[in-house]
C-alpha cells in the first residue's frame, strides 16, 4: 500500500494542495496531527483532511488548544493570539472531527503520534536520549512523529541499546532500518530552514521511505495571514523555514 505521511499542516492550505499534488496517487493517508494552529486556513485544512482516502489521523497539540483542552497561559504571546483566533474560526463540525481524534494509533508494523511513543500529545524527540528512552513505549517496529517539523529519524541498532540520530535528504528514499522512529517533516511551517512543504510516501510492502519537499505560493499564505490580523513573527518565518 503507497501511503502518503503528512504532518503539521498547521493551517495552512497552500502548503497542503501541493503536497497532495505532489503525493499523486496513494491509497491512504496518515496524518501526524496540528491540523491547525499559525495559519489562516484552518476549516479548510481539516475539510481536506477529512476528505482524504483511508485516512488515519491523530491529535496534535495545537489541535487539542484549539479545543480548549490546554492552559492558554502555557502559550507565548504570539501563539496566543493565533491560538485565539483560530478557536473563533473553526465551525462546529470541524471542531468535533478534531475532538474525535485519538492520541495514538497502533497498526500492524507502524505507531503513529503527533509527539514521542511516551507522551503522544506533548513530548519533543529533539535528542538521543529521549528518543532511546521512547523505544520502550513503542510496541510496533517503526514509529511515525511530528511536532518538532523537523525531518530526522532515530534509529535502533540490533544489540545496541542507544538510539542514533540521521538527518534526513530529500528525493533519496530508502528502506526504513528494522527499529525506527522517523519524522516526516512539516507541510504547512517547516522549521529546518528549508521553506518547501515536506512530506514522505510510505510502501508498507517494501517498506521503502520516500520523503520529498514541495514549492507552494508562501507569498499567497502570508498575505492571507496579514488579512487576518495573525501575528508577524509567524507570518515572516514561513519564507525563511524557521
Ligand atoms: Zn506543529
């Protein structure tokens, strides 16, 4: 099965069209969860997920603020305000499909979560050592994670108990190594000084990862932030990719 792994779309709409122009066809989508949050599209974001085939989808934390489920005051002044903004923009129905969502998805061979196998809403795998510790909560082969928009993997090598962290290149797919937990990337707010959406096809057959970056219109998605009053310092960092 070719699936296509997404992840932090955060709201914006632009970034997620050409990632599924770019995914061609595929016969499932697993989506690693902030649907929404920064950007200024944040209905139409969750209608297309929502619409995509065999889909499996989990929470994200911008998506659980959105709800109301975290403490405002965790949030600096910047996120805020857009955290604000989009609780006032998503429709009822929306809102209830994020309300659905499940922390964490277990299938046969693959976990999804947004964060770390540990704490699947919240925690950053930013280090060596967090992500060793989480290969003990993780009951699947590979791992899937967002949250850090960054595309690495840590990988656990058979007999050493210390997970190793590798950068990922674009456009050179590979078979994932036997105890993984890979990121994809961010869609809608890449923050590894690379501005292109970023996205992975997944073979589960073959187990082959193919993980790309894609151009879109960010002048386009930042003019409809400024008309939407969102702050700045988001509206500015999506041409830089930081
Ligand atoms: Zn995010």
């Amino acid at each position: 099965m070719r699936v296509l792994v997404i992840s932090d779309i955060h709201a914006n709409l632009t970034a997620l069209e050409a990632v599924l122009a770019a995914a061609e066809d595929v016969e499932a989508v697993w989506c690693l969860g902030d649907l929404v949050g920064y950007g200024p599209d944040p209905n139409e974001c969750v209608e297309r997920v929502r619409q995509l085939p065999n889909l499996q989808c989990v929470i994200g934390n911008h998506d659980a603020a959105a709800l109301g489920r975290l403490d405002e005051a965790a949030f600096n002044p910047d996120a805020r305000a857009s955290l604000l903004w989009t609780q006032q923009q998503l429709s009822p129905g929306n809102r209830a499909f994020l309300d659905g969502l499940p922390e964490k998805i277990q299938l046969e061979r693959v976990t999804l979560a947004h964060g770390s196998p540990r704490h699947p809403v919240w925690e950053y795998l930013l280090d060596t050592r967090t992500a060793t510790y989480n290969f003990a909560y993780l009951e699947t082969p590979i791992g899937m994670v967002g949250h850090t928009h960054l595309p690495v993997m840590y990988v656990l090598k058979p007999g050493n108990h210390l997970a190793r962290l590798e950068l990922l290149q674009p456009d050179q797919a590979f078979i994932l190594p036997e105890q993984v937990i890979i990121n994809p990337g961010s869609v809608g707010q890449p923050r590894d000084r690379d501005p292109r959406a970023a996205f992975a096809i997944y073979d589960t057959e073959s187990n082959l990862w193919d993980y790309r970056r894609v151009p879109y219109d960010i002048e386009a998605v930042q003019e409809r932030m400024r008309q939407a009053g969102l702050p700045f310092r988001h509206i500015q960092r999506l041409a830089g990719g930081w």
